[in-house]
C-alpha cells in the first residue's frame, strides 16, 4: 500500500494505522482510504490508462493492497456506458446514456466493492467473512470469496431473489435465510461475529467497499474523457456507490484529472422504503428508521442507511435531489428499458428511467443535460419478479 497514507473517519476525520483491520470509527463513522495523491500525480497520468489492464484494477494506484498479489480479480468493472437514443426520446432527454453494471461477475455493481474488500481481507490475513445482504452483495462476496479460499457466512432475508440464494450455496457459502429485512441480518452477524471469528463486511462498516465502487465514479469520467456529465440518477439503498463517486471525483480533481463542476447527484429510492427522500425533504442532516420497509426492489429495501449523513451532504452540495418510485413504476420502466434498449435491467436500475422523466418533466433537469442512469445490475436475478407481471 504504498500510496496510501491513513484511514480517516469520514464523520471526525480521526486518524487510523492503515496495515491493520478496522471495522468502525468509536464516533459510528466509516473509515475512508486516503492516498497521498500529489505523490501519485507526479508519477500516474490520464495517458497511462492507455495500456492499462481493462478491468477497474487499471486505477490501481488509487487503490488500497499493499501487494498486487493480493488481487482477487474476476474481471469486474470498465462496464459499458450505452447510449440510449430511443429512451431519451421517450423521456424527453436528448443526452442519455445507461452505464450497465449488470455485465459485472455475480451480475451487479457489488462486484466492485467486494474486489477490493476481499483482496484487502486477504491481505490482512482474514480467514472467516460474515455479511448481511438483499441478495446482490452476498452474491458477489461468496464469489470473491471462494476465489481466495475465504469462508463466507451469509444472512439474507427469506424473500431474497431465488438467483442470488442459488448463487450462493452454489459458490459454497453458509446461507442463513433470516425471516426479517436486512437490518435483522446486519443485527445477527453483530451478535455472532466476537464468537464465530467473522470479520464483518456489512455495508459501509468496513474500509474497503468503497474503494471499488469509488471507480464507477472514475469509470465514468474516463469514459467521458475527463468531462463528468450534468446529472448522475444513482438507485440507492445503502448508498455506497454515490459515496465511492462522490470521493473518486474529489480524488480526481486532486489528481488534476478533472475541474471542480460536479454532476448533480440524484438518489432514487423506492416508494416503500424512503429514509433518504423523507430526509431530504425536511432538510434533516440524517435519516429516520423507515417503518414496515417493502419494496420489489429488494436492493434498495434499507430503512435505515449507515452512511446517510454522507449521502445527504452528498446530495446538498451536489445541487442534486432525491426522488421515490412506486413499483408499479419500477416494473413499467424495467420493460420500457428492455424493449426499447436491449437493457434487462434490476428493478433498482429501472427505478432510474421513471426517476429521470419526473425530473425532466419538472423542468429540475433540462432536455439537453448529459444524464447517466445507473443499472446497477441484470435483471435474470429477478426473474420471480418480472414474471409476475409478464
Ligand atoms: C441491484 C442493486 N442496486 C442498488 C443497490 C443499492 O446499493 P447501495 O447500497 O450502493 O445503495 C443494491 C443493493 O443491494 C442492489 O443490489
Ligand atoms: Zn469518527
């Protein structure tokens, strides 16, 4: 890890020694990585992306390992980013473009996170990891997992897509199926984690996640040439992925990549489970526990996100909002989506084109903005929930 320089809490910006295992800052607060970029900037260019491995480890000196044969890789990111002309006809968007996660390993964007989360529990010698998961994030840690040899305990709630409990006995991990919502299942690896020797991977409690989803928000730059886009709608439960680009791009202005203009950055949440709008709108600097949480869009079924205070300065500073989707919306948009892209796309993807018409239809977004919807992943993990309707 010689680029990076610290841990730091990103609530009291305490400092942490980085070649150790951290969970959680005392304060409650998520550890983010911190590198010391004007070293790299005299030694790393835009030009080198060039030759560059064409996976999201190409950025690897803006990532955690010390050592590169800690990498655990299955070919993760540098995902399509799809022009989708005849959707940005339908919504009224004339610069429309879907930056499709599904062609992930494991079929969504949590490939990401669990690259660089499992490569750095190797590195630091992790025998045992636990997490909670709707379904996607488990998936991906049982296949991370299994490619360095780590056990992977899994708690997910009982109606968890059918895909993603198949996936992961089939990749060899212990499933508890938890008659509950994801917060029950972050509850029991809490209580079982000093006895069963689990190190726990939940969303945002470790410092490594991050890390990997931040290169959507590289990713996307690059993909742009350097020019971020007018609005980025992000289909958020716990938010990491808006919190990784949001610090990719704070990373890439550092690195002299890009200038200070940032894209407005939308959170789009389901109609059931809404902690993040309802704190929006009251101008609330954190979320309130959302009650009776359902949704089809079990990704975002998160009533209570530990990352909210960041999402929502996220959300301020960015001149963004934060908007709910019915899921009849949800279904509507998923096969609008499909039949006219060629895009089968997670419910938590789809809620992004309903999201972007509303906010084009308000005059909050102008037709000729450059949007990026984010299709956080495919929809064969959810096929109980599309034929239903189909
Ligand atoms: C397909 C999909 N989209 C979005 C999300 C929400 O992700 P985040 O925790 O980064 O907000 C999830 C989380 O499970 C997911 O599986
Ligand atoms: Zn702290």
């Amino acid at each position: 890890m010689p680029n990076v320089t610290r841990l730091e809490c990103s609530l009291c910006a305490r400092r942490f020694e980085p070649r150790q295992i951290h969970n959680l800052c005392p304060c409650g607060g998520t550890l983010f990585v911190r590198y010391d970029l004007p070293a790299i900037k005299a030694t790393w260019s835009r030009d080198a992306l060039r030759s560059a491995r064409p996976d999201l480890w190409r950025y690897l000196p803006v990532l955690p390992p010390q050592r590169p044969e800690s990498i655990v890789s299955l070919g993760e990111g540098m995902t399509p980013l799809v022009r989708t002309h005849r959707l940005g006809a339908a919504t009224g968007a004339q610069n429309l473009w879907v930056k499709d996660e599904g062609l992930n390993p494991t079929a969504s964007f949590k490939a990401r996170g669990m690259t660089t989360a499992i490569t750095m529990a190797r590195e630091l010698g992790i025998r045992k990891i636990a997490i909670p998961s709707a379904g996607n994030a488990a998936s991906a840690a049982a296949a991370y997992a299994a490619a360095a040899g780590i056990e992977a305990h899994i708690f997910m709630p009982k109606d968890v897509p059918q895909s993603n409990y198949i996936e992961c006995k089939t990749l060899g991990a212990t499933v508890t199926l938890v008659d509950g919502l994801i917060s029950d299942c972050a509850r029991m690896v809490a209580e079982g984690k000093d006895q069963e020797g689990w190190f726990d991977m939940s969303t945002l409690k470790e410092p490594y996640r991050v890390e990997g989803k931040k290169t959507m928000g590289y990713e996307v730059a690059e993909q742009f040439d350097w020019n971020l886009p007018d609005a980025i709608f992000y289909p958020t439960g716990g938010g990491v992925g808006m919190i990784g680009m949001w610090k990719a791009f704070d990373e890439l202005e550092q690195l002299g990549w890009i200038g200070a203009r940032r894209p407005k950055m939308i959170a789009v949440q389901a109609e059931g489970c809404q902690p993040i709008v309802r704190a929006f709108e009251q101008h609330a600097s954190r979320s309130e526990f959302f009650q009776n949480a359902s949704t089809l869009a079990a990704g975002l079924r998160v009533p209570k996100p530990l990352g909210d205070v960041l999402i929502l300065n996220i959300l301020r500073e960015s001149a963004g909002t934060a908007i709910a989707i019915s899921d009849e919306e949800i279904l509507d948009a998923g096969r609008e989506l499909a039949s006219l892209e060629g895009i089968f796309a997670a419910p938590e993807g789809a809620a992004c084109v309903t999201a972007a018409r509303k906010l084009l239809a308000d005059q909050f977004l102008k037709p000729t903005d450059r949007i990026v919807l984010y299709n956080t992943g495919s929809g064969l993990k959810y096929l109980e929930t599309y034929s239903a309707t189909t």
